[in-house]
C-alpha cells in the first residue's frame, strides 16, 4: 500500500514517503483538500521538496492536520456504541431513539468542530466543567476533498460529556462541541482505505497506570465509508473538504470517567498512535 504521511507543526509541514521525510515549502492543506487528485498534488508537492532529517515523531507535537476543514462525525456505527449510548439514555427515556437509529437507513451525523477547536498530537483535550462523566471516542477518520471523493486517513478523538447527553439527547452539541473537545493526528494519510481487519486501540493511562484499554476492528462499522460520504454530502456543500469521524467501537463501562491528567492513546494499523492529555475547560 503506498501511503503519504502530511504532518503539521507551529511552523512547518512535512511529509512521510516510506523512510523518507521532506520539507513542504509553501504548503497549505486548503489547496490540497481543493485538489481534483490530492494523491498526484502531495507527489508534485514532495518531487519538489528537500528531504530532511525524520523528527521524533513519539515527542513532537504535532497540530491537527487541517485548515478550513469543518470536521464532522457519525455516531452510533457500531454495535458497542448503540449499547452505549441506550445505557446512558435510559433514564431520561432516550434510549429508543439510539437503538431506531443504528438500524434506519439515515445515520446520525453532526458537525464535531472547526479547526480552531480541534487539538493535535500531544495537545491537551477537554473535559468540561459541568459534566461529570466523560470519555474519549477512539474514531478512524476519513479526509474528503470539496468534491466528496475520500482521499486520506487519520486518527479521530471525539471527546464526550456522556452525563449531558444522557440527560437529554437533544443536548448532543454541548455534550460533543466545546473547547479542545477533538483531536486529530498525528498526521493525515493519503492512502489506501484500511482494511476490515485493520485495528483500532484505546489504552488510558492514570498517574503512570494503565486504567482502561480497550480494542476492535473496522470491520465492526456497520456502515460503509461511501455510504457515509453519500449521506454527509447530500443536500451540503463543503468548499473547503471535510473530515469525517466515523464512530467509536470502544466505549468505557460506566463506571468510568476521564480525569484530569489522564493520558489518552489512540492507535490505528498504518495510520499511527494520537497521544493526548486531558484537562477541564
């Protein structure tokens, strides 16, 4: 699978060809995300480029790998996620409405984030001050350009106040956007879609301890990435590409909920691992 890695700092971009690394000069994701064959802009990009020293990719952080992108996400994808979300919404009679919606035609997208709230790699994420039950959504993602055709890959953190979206499923945009409540990283692949059996892990770390690590699969996406991509461009225009979380199939019990200083880390096969720490906003 040939595969480019586009990775974002406070001052430069730099792509990823196999082992080697180049400085992209006067790069911008917009123009990419506007491009008819992103694939054919990013080559042109490094056949032009001086390669450079690879950087430690573990300790350096690394900015989300967007623009002007809005980021959206689907929900209630998976099975674990269905169960999920009618656990938290049972007491307020809500359930129902999850269960309805794993199994209709039309699936549950939202808008997630724009790119002022969406945090890289190593970046702090936010739990908010008046929820009391929080956990990360380890999410693939898909990069569309302004045309809808998927073109790239990344790791998704979808940030959740479950407390406030179980007391009411109409509260779904506090509980899902807020300050610092996305992650994105550490770098956006312009590749091949994994395959069904690419892994997707979450292990949340404690004071140094590993408190919850869970994992699944893509192939426990119960809905297609065109399907997707055919629903989030239907009667909608993104001039500037999107991203698109896909859902999460590893939900933390309920006895679970993220704290302060805990670090989260996301790993996907052939997209890399997000790493992030948790703060209240």
């Amino acid at each position: 699978m040939q595969a480019i890695g586009i990775f974002k700092t406070a001052n430069q971009h730099l792509a990823r060809e196999g082992d080697s690394w180049f400085l992209l000069e006067n790069f911008s994701f917009d123009p990419l995300f506007h491009a008819i064959s992103p694939l054919e802009f990013i080559r042109d990009a490094i056949a032009n480029s001086p390669m450079v020293e690879a950087p430690p990719v573990d300790q350096t952080p690394f900015l989300a790998p967007l623009e002007s992108q809005e980021v959206w996400a689907a929900g209630v994808t998976y099975y674990r996620s269905r169960s999920a979300r009618m656990e938290e919404a049972e007491q307020a009679g809500g359930d129902v409405f999850y269960d309805k919606v794993y199994e209709a035609p039309r699936p549950e997208l939202f808008f997630k984030a724009t790119a002022t709230r969406a945090r890289g790699h190593l970046a702090e994420v936010g739990i908010r001050e008046d929820s009391t039950w929080d956990v990360p959504e380890p999410e693939l993602t898909l990069a569309f350009n302004r045309d809808g055709v998927l073109f790239g890959f990344t790791i998704g953190n979808d940030m959740s106040s479950r407390s406030i979206e179980g007391e009411n499923p109409l509260y779904l945009p506090q509980a899902k956007v807020y300050t610092a409540s996305c992650a994105l990283g550490p770098a956006l692949w312009i590749c091949d879609a994994p395959g069904p059996e690419t892994a997707i892990r979450l292990s949340i770390f404690r004071e140094g301890a590993l408190a919850f690590s869970g994992e699944t699969e893509v192939s426990q996406i119960k809905r297609g990435f065109d399907e997707l991509a055919g629903w989030l461009f239907r009667q909608n225009e993104f001039p500037d590409g999107a991203l698109l979380m896909t859902g999460t199939g590893i939900v933390p019990d309920s006895d679970f909920t993220l704290a302060p200083g805990d670090e989260i880390r996301i790993a996907i096969d052939g997209l890399g691992e997000l790493r992030n720490s948790v703060v209240r906003v």
